[in-house]
C-alpha cells in the first residue's frame, strides 16, 4: 500500500472549521489531515498546499496567533478563511481592523482572473462571519472579490497573490451557503496545489490497517471500547488488521448506561467477530460511589474519566497487558 499521498493540511484555529474544510477537501478525492498551530514547520512542509481555518479568535486584537509564521516561506500555496484571511493580509503588510462586521448571506462580486475563481459566475452567492475585515489589503495583492451585504460594499473580500499562490476569503466556502464553494476548493487543491484527486474513503481503511499492524509491531493492543461509533468502528479495523490474538477489548459498565445496554454491546461486538478477548468488567459501585454527593457536572466528568483510567489499569494489570499498546476510537 502507498502510504504517501497528496496532501491538503488545514490548520485548526477552533470552533468547528477545520473539521468541515476536511471532509469537503476529501470529497473532492484528495486527502486532508487537520493540523495544529503548534506543529513544526518541517509537518507542514509535507504537504501539497495549507488552509488556514476560521476562528472564534480576533485577528485584529492578535489573538491565536502562537504559530510558526515560518509556513508563510515555504514554496506551497495557502489559502486563508475569515480568520485565515486575515491573518494572511497581517502577515504580508495588510492591515486587520475590528469593524465592519458582516453575518450572513452576501453577493461577492469577482474581479480579475485569479486562477482561485476559475469557471465561477461575475456574481456568486457566499456565506459572512467576521468581526474583524481587512481594511487594507497587503503589497502585491490583489483584491479579487468584493461582497456586498444589505446594499453595503465590502472591500477585500478576496485577495490574491498569484506569484506566491497566497489567497484569503472573508467568506466561508466550506459551508453549503456559499453555493460554489466546493469549486472555489477544488480550484485550490486540484488546479493550484495540483494535488491528484485519487484518494478514497476505501483506501483510507487499507492503508489504517496497514498503518496498524506497523504501529503494533507483534505487541498486544488494548482498546477500551464503549459501544458507540468511534471505539466500535476502531475495534472492528483493529480486529481485521491485527486478529483476535494480538486485540483486547474491555467493556466497562459505569452503572450510568440505559438498561441493558452493556449486554447489548458485548452481542453486537461478538457478531463482529471480535469474541477472541474480550473482557467486560461491571463496576458500577465503584463508580456510583466515587459519584456520591457530587453535583458539579465538571467535576462528575474528572471523577468519571479518572475511574475509567484506574480500572484499565487494574483489568491490564491483571490480564499482564503492562508493555501493550494502547488503542483509542475518536471522531477524528
């Protein structure tokens, strides 16, 4: 299996961007891997191309900024959304006020040839959320886009360096209210990344399987698995990558479940096929004592997540599990 493959990165800024720009970039055919400010440059050199997400943050009062302004130099194009936007004008010269705020549908009047607005209409439909607006677009920009809300121009809604292959949007593309969005993405991954859009969900899980056994070695894997959609779906690729003998899987009842429902999941996880070792462990006084008096809903979380962690312990303690590796299902 190719483990290497063309790859859009998108910077997670917060709030709930980066996620959607991803599963849209991966539509498209081509991989997207969510990156964080804090990762090296050296990670973001890896890929095709970055997009830097929104952000409940204020470019303009400087906040979120703790990034390796170093991305800038690298020879891959970068394309910034409302936050992403603004800090790419910041960084080039530009300058980033909080004023102007827009929210809603707007008309963005394209100007110019950018190779970003290619196949796109004079006039189209995009979706505004800002706070902050890039009152002056940076030296040897170009502003590409204009958007008008309520009768009121906006400058600077697009701007677009086309010798750096830097590009910003106030707008959100990602969203289904900006009508050709998902073209504006594929212009920037496809035609200016030049990324093949050859990936698929289908390879994904070969290439997870793969990744899998490489990581496990021949070493046991522990996984604590729920029942619901993230611990599940990992058992069962872990169980098809490793096998039954390298796999354990423990069940904790916590005694907050609806009825019957551990029962439930120790059937459906067998009918998977995943019956090999898998351990159930109901310590449902444990963690109703631990719970006893408590009312604060944070501190409820802290004791529950700590009990979990103190019966993995105990169950891999006692299965000889200590040097295993450990497995966790997320969202993600």
């Amino acid at each position: 299996i190719n483990m290497k493959r063309d790859e859009i990165g998108v910077v997670d800024f917060g709030g709930q961007y980066a996620h959607l720009i991803a599963t849209k970039v991966r539509r498209l055919g081509v991989y997207a891997e969510i990156l964080q400010p804090e990762d090296s440059v050296e990670r973001f050199a890896q890929c095709k191309g970055i997009i830097l997400s929104g952000s409940p943050s204020l470019s303009a009062f400087d906040e979120d900024n703790a990034y390796d302004m170093r991305i800038y130099d690298l020879p891959i194009p970068i394309l910034g959304f409302c936050f992403g936007h603004q800090e790419i004008a910041k960084h080039y010269g530009g300058k980033v006020e909080h004023t102007q705020r827009e929210y809603g549908p707007a008309v963005l009047q394209i100007h110019g040839k950018s190779p970003i607005f290619a196949r796109l209409q004079p006039e189209e439909t995009v979706w505004m959320s800002h706070g902050d607006t890039v009152t002056v677009a940076p030296s040897g920009f170009d502003e590409i886009g204009i958007s008008v809300t309520g009768g009121i121009s906006h400058h600077n809604a697009a701007i677009a360096n086309d010798s750096l292959r830097r590009y910003g949007f106030h707008f959100h593309p990602e969203v289904d209210d900006t009508v050709h969005g998902e073209e504006m993405l594929r212009n920037f991954c496809i035609d200016i990344c030049g990324c093949k859009p050859d990936w698929s969900m289908k390879n994904y899980i070969n290439e997870a399987i793969e990744r899998s056994r490489q990581k496990a070695a021949g070493r046991p894997v522990f996984l604590l698995v729920s029942g619901g959609v993230d611990s599940t779906v990992c058992a069962v690729l872990l169980g098809r990558a490793l096998g039954g003998d390298v796999l354990h899987l423990l069940h904790i009842d916590n005694g907050l479940m609806r009825k019957n429902e551990s029962s439930m999941v120790i059937q459906e996880l067998k009918k998977r096929g995943l019956e090999k070792n898998l351990h159930y462990v109901d310590a449902s006084d444990q963690f109703l004592k631990n719970l006893e008096g408590i009312i604060e809903p944070e501190m409820k979380r802290k004791i529950i997540g700590e009990t979990f962690v103190d019966v993995f312990r105990k169950e891999a303690e006692r299965l000889n599990l200590d040097g295993c590796v450990l497995a966790q299902g997320t969202i993600y």
